[in-house]
C-alpha cells in the first residue's frame, strides 16, 4: 500500500536536479539495455512544459485554484495528457510547489553564492531577493508568499509542503545570521532567529504592496530596510561595509572578491551546487553547543 502523500517529505535540497524544474521521480531517461527511453524523455520534457505555465496559474489563481481541467485548457491539451502526468490534483499542486522551490533557489540562493558567509552574503541575499520580487518572476507576484497566506487555514498535505519550503527558507537565513555573528559582522546579542523573523517580513510586505495596492515602491523600502536592519546590528567597526545602497535598476552583483579578504569557497555556509539545509544550519547548532 502506498505511503500516504502527506507522510513523504519534499526531498532535500542536495537530492534535486540542478539547474532545471524539480521533478519528482526524475531519473536518466535509458531502458533496461541502456539505450535512451525516448517515452520517458518526452514525458519529462512534457511535465516541465506543463509545471511552467502550472506555477504561473497558481501564482495567479490560487492553488487551490489548479485543477487538470483549467491547466489542460491553458496549455492547450485534452485533460487526460495532463492527468496521465501527474494523476490528481493535489499531486499536481505538490509538483508546482516543488517547481517554485526550484525558481527560488536559482533566482535568490544561488546567485549569493559566490559571496562570503557573513555580512557579504546577507546582503547578497537581500538583493537577490528584491530584485526576484521586482522581476515579476511569476504572474501573480511571488509564488511562495501568495501560497503561505493561502494555505496557512488550510490543513492538509499541501499546506504541510509550503510550511515545510518556508522553514527551510527561514533556516537559510536563520543560518547565514549566525555566520555574520561568528564572523563579527553582527553584533554577538542578536539572536539569530529573531533577524530571520524581521528580513522575511521585508520581503513578504513588498510582495503584499506591489500585488494588491500595485505599488512597486515596497520593494525599494525593503531593499533600504535589509541594509538598514543589519547595518543597525553591525559592531562600530563593521557599519561602513553596509552602505546605503543606490539602486540603479538591476541588482548589485554578489562580491566575488570580498574586499575583508575572506574565502568565498570554504565556510559553513556556502550554498553548493546541490543545497543541503542540514549543512546550512549546522553552524547554528556549533554556536549554541556547549
């Protein structure tokens, strides 16, 4: 008997395809003799078709809103090709969130990658983030945020899968707090946690100004709010690093050569290619053991 849907955790972030949609049950498209499987290949070329437009519906619709019927329509194919991808709606709803998991990771995490653990990629993120959230990634404004208020009343597998996509997010910034604290560029009183509370509000006010009051002026007040809030943290010494930032329309690019002189390659929270949340958080775990 199948384990039931609710019960199977998205996979972690170092067991995804790289770039590329999240599909579950991806694998290298061979048959048993080892030559290419030209029906699955066109069966996962098709799916990544499909979650393509499928993030843009809910991002505008509402997940709740996605349904085999309406993405058929939109895409332009009989109901039964779509069905035969994903066989029900709440599966095809758990797709598209890993979908727009990918999106974040390409267009926010990995982009801070080449900068330092600490203030530099902090403030990589900020920017990553804001200039995610002004590119009009999705149809209907950021996918993630527009899901956390749907179906936070909504018990049930799908709200499970958003809560679980946010605390990861969280705990990449809960993570990269606590690397500026070990590396003195916040001061050691903050509390890691509580940071990660205030820079996630940032972004989830701007997304709520530009989509509903159709004021992109939000996420300018966001990005001068991030470099604000850990500049108001940063010691004496190390507020000069956090400069106000003048935003020129496309976003400042991660420090591939930090200026402190610090290794871009080796630190606990270095996003690899393959992310791994376990590994991001570990260096909290290390700051609070005895």
């Amino acid at each position: 008997m199948p384990k039931p849907r609710d019960q199977r955790r998205p996979a972690p972030l170092n067991e995804r395809p790289a770039p590329g949609p999240l599909l579950a049950g991806q694998q290298d498209a061979r048959g048993a003799r080892g030559h290419p499987d030209g029906r699955r290949a066109r069966g996962h070329r098709s799916r990544a078709a499909v979650l393509a437009r499928s993030v843009q519906m809910a991002s505008r619709d509402g997940l709740e809103g996605l349904t085999i019927g309406a993405l058929a329509a939109d895409v332009g194919v009989h109901k039964s090709s779509v069905h035969a991808l994903f066989g029900s709606k709440q599966e095809l709803q758990l797709a598209t969130l890993e979908a727009a998991r990918t999106l974040l990771i390409e267009q926010v995490i990995l982009p801070a990658q080449p900068s330092a653990a600490g203030m530099p990629r902090l403030l990589a993120i900020g920017e990553a983030w804001c200039e995610y959230l002004a590119g009009d990634v999705f149809a209907g404004g950021c996918f993630l945020c527009a899901a956390s208020a749907e179906m936070d009343g909504r018990p049930g597998p799908v709200r499970d899968a958003v809560a679980a996509v946010m605390r990861e997010w969280i705990a990449v910034l809960t993570a990269n707090v606590a690397a500026a604290i070990a590396a003195g560029d916040l001061r050691a009183e903050v509390e890691p946690e509580a940071l990660a509370f205030r820079l996630n509000a940032l972004g989830m006010a701007a997304n709520w100004q530009k989509q509903l009051l159709d004021d992109a002026s939000g996420i300018e007040h966001a990005r001068a709010g991030w470099r604000a809030e850990l500049g108001r943290l940063a010691p004496d010494a190390a507020r000069a690093t956090v400069a106000p930032h003048r935003h020129a329309g496309n976003c400042a690019q991660a420090e591939s050569e930090p200026a402190d002189g610090r290794s871009t390659t080796s630190n606990q929270t270095q996003f690899p290619k393959r992310l791994s949340i376990p590994q991001l958080v570990a260096c909290e775990s290390t700051r609070n053991s005895p």
